[in-house]
C-alpha cells in the first residue's frame, strides 16, 4: 500500500521540484489539543523509503520521517530573482542603451532630454523615467517635469510603469497616452538563454568596453546583426535585424548566441530586452530562449501647463 503522503503527489518522482509538506511534530501538542504540526516549503532533494529531505529557501535542510508527514504536494518554482528586482532597478539597468545628454534627477526619477535634432525620435530618450519616489508630492513633481521640458522647447512626457500609482495618479490629473506600445520589457537568465540559443556559427562579435555588436556574413554580404550594452552583469539587447531575404533559416538564433557568448565571458548573468508583442517572430525567438516578462510601461503625455495639478 502507498504511502498516504504519495497519495496527495509526493514521492520520489518528485525530487527536484519544489514542494509545500505539512508534518506531525512528535512529542508537541497543538492548539486543539491533537498533535502540532508545521508546514515546510522548499525542494525536495531525497527520498527514500524511511525519509525525505526538503531544502527550505533559508536556513538549513529538513529530514522528515515519512511516518511524519501528513501530506504535502509540489508547488510552482520560485519566481527567478531577476523578476523579483523593482520596474525601477530594471530600468535603471536599461539607462546606458538611450544615453541622454541632458539628464537631472528628481529623486528617484530621471528626467532625460536629447539636445537638438538627433535623437528626437527616441521616446525614452526624451522623457522623464517617472518610476519610483520623486522625493516630492505628486503633483509637484510633475509641475517639476512640465517645467523642465517647457524650458527647451518640449512636451513634458513620462515614462510610467503600467498599472502603477503613479500612472494612475498622471492619468487622473490629464496625462493621456500618445502613441500606444505594447513593448514588455523581458528578462531571463543569460546562462539557460545561451543554452537554447544553440549554434553560433558564422557570428562575429565586436566588443567595445560595454558595447557588443553581433554580425552575421553571409557570400560577403550582412546577413544580420545585433547589438546590446552590459550594464553591471545586466546585458540589454537591441536592435537585432535580419535581412529580409534570410530570414526564417535560424540567423537570428545564431546572432544571439554569439552575442550571449561574448557576454557570458565577460560575466553577464542577466539578459533583458524590450520586443513589440505584434512582432510575432521576435517574440517567439525571446520566448523560446527563456526570456519572460517582468513590467510594461506606458509614455504619457502632459495636458496644457494650465490645467497642471
């Protein structure tokens, strides 16, 4: 007869994963006054046929007594570290990759400008990274945001995180979105990417202090490239592009490999990017390589400085 805890879906198929196991603590008596029990979370590394052992998140292994357990089951992986990090510590992670020459902070956000012309098109580039404590009220920190645009010749824009406070609270006050983006911002860990990403024949991978930029040749031709930032052991990927005659025979898969390559020998854990969820291909690509998504932003744009909070 199975034992009654591997009729709730433990036992030694299960050894790797993470479980949640309730068990009799012998000799303690509970608040009702039948034994005491306790539950443990953490993964199950053993099991044999008189004990298994439970890797809890923090202190040491507990071996319990299979005679102890009153039930138990697997439970769903801890969520990775790097989707554990705040919208704001992302973000920061994401500065280098839209340098602005012109920045100021405002507690904890950045305002950011790109002087003349060049660079006007990059909505990040141009707006304020709103995410996080401004130090200020509300809305004098917009007030602070408006004016610091006003002053050369811009429409205040703030970069939010979706469904935050602040959001609501800009929205509420008449921010309204410009142009609609639907861009997760994905992460993943740059070790398991690399491990999917398979193949990187052919790549070629320039690497400049910080910038790596990944081509492809293909009969004396650019077949493709990418190009990403470290950023600390954070490595933000952009702009990969493959000629639209090559595509679909793998070249993307191999331009990131070579690119996650050249990152992991420099000691970058983390990969993140930005990927418009209506590119189907490219978001099929950063799925199959592990990458998931950790927030979204909206851009919103400020009403007339007279209708300001």
């Amino acid at each position: 007869m199975a034992h009654p805890a591997t009729a709730h879906g433990l036992g030694p198929h299960v050894v790797g994963q993470r479980v949640v196991v309730r068990r009799v603590l012998p000799g303690e008596t509970g608040p009702s006054g039948g034994p005491a029990m306790t539950d443990v979370l953490g993964t199950l590394t053993s099991w044999d046929s008189a004990t298994c052992v439970v890797a809890t998140d923090s202190g040491p292994a507990v071996t319990i007594p299979l005679a102890d357990l009153v039930t138990g089951k697997p439970v769903p992986p801890r969520g990775s570290v790097r989707q554990r990090v705040s919208a704001r510590e992302a973000e920061v992670r994401a500065l280098p990759l839209w340098v602005s020459p012109a920045t100021e902070p405002l507690g904890e956000w950045v305002l950011r400008l790109v002087e003349g012309e060049r660079g006007r098109g990059s909505r990040r580039a141009n707006s304020c990274l709103a995410i996080g404590d401004p130090g200020l009220p509300l809305a004098d920190a917009a007030r602070e945001v408006v004016d610091f645009y006003a002053a050369r010749g811009r429409v205040a824009t703030a970069q939010v995180e979706e469904g935050s406070d602040v959001e609501r609270a800009l929205v509420g006050a008449g921010w309204r979105e410009g142009e609609a983006e639907d861009a997760p911002y994905l992460v993943g860990s740059l070790v398991m990417a690399l491990r999917a990403a398979g193949s990187a024949d052919e790549v070629e991978v320039a690497v400049d202090d910080t910038r790596f930029l990944a081509t492809v040749w293909l009969d004396g031709v650019e077949a493709g490239r990418v190009r990403a930032e470290l950023n600390g052991d954070w490595l933000g990927v952009h702009g990969l592009r493959v000629d639209a005659s090559r595509r679909r025979g793998g070249l993307a898969r191999r331009l990131m490999a070579g690119l996650l390559t050249a990152g992991a020998e420099v000691g970058a854990a983390t990969v993140w990017l930005e990927v418009d969820r209506s590119n189907t291909p490219a978001w099929m690509l950063y799925a199959g390589l592990g990458l998931r998504e950790h927030h979204r932003c909206r851009y919103l744009h400020a009403p007339d400085a007279a209708t300001q909070p």
